[in-house]
C-alpha cells in the first residue's frame, strides 16, 4: 500500500509502531485500542478517530499528542516550524518538503529496526 493510500496519519503511526518494533497486539496492549481499529488507522480506513483514541496512542506510542491531532484534521497545523510532527530542532534550519519530511522519518524508521532501538 502506498503512502497515498495510507494517508499521513496512517503512515505516520505505522512508521512510529514499526520504529519501536510493536505489534499490532502490543500496541492493542499498550493503547487499550483494538487491533483492528489500529490497523484501520494505519491502512487509512479511518481517518478521523476521536480525540480521545489519539490521546491513548500519542501516550503509548510516545509521540506529541499535538502531532497526532494536527494529521487526523482535528487541529490546524501550528505555524511553527518545529511544531509539525514533532519535528526536532536538528532539522528547525533546514527547508524540508513535506515528501523530504516524509523520507527521513521512513529512514528513521528503517535505523531504529535495524539497530534495535525504539
């Protein structure tokens, strides 16, 4: 499936479960959400859950409750720079597109499962 099919939010929480090596069921485990509402979420089946259902992902999967918000259409993206997607000051000088954006956290991604971190 690609990135367009998926959505933003899809994608998003797919790349962050895959960076911490979760499984669906851990992360059912962890969010108290079902597994098959998460894999909805990340197939792009659902586009906007409840405020209430990002703020359980957000907390497992350690990610900014802001971000989650922002991608699922609840909230306008923040006019700062670093404020999209939890952006880290590494990158705050740097202009990124959104797909520049999109490839490092996949790289991101790929590290962190290649070297055992979450």
């Amino acid at each position: 499936m690609s990135p367009n099919e998926r959505g933003k939010l899809g994608q998003y929480l797919w790349d962050i479960r895959a960076a911490k090596k979760m499984s669906q069921r851990a992360a059912e485990a962890a969010t108290g959400v079902s597994n098959a509402y998460l894999s909805q979420l990340e197939t792009g089946k659902i586009k906007n859950p409840s405020p209430q259902v990002l703020l359980k992902i957000s907390e497992a999967y350690g990610v900014p409750y802001e971000t989650l918000m922002e991608l699922s259409g609840h909230m306008k993206p923040s006019s700062g720079d670093n404020a999209r997607r939890g952006r880290l000051p590494t990158f705050a000088t740097e202009e990124l597109t959104d797909a520049e954006e999109d490839e490092l956290l996949k790289y991101l991604a790929y590290l962190r499962t290649r070297n055992g971190t979450k």
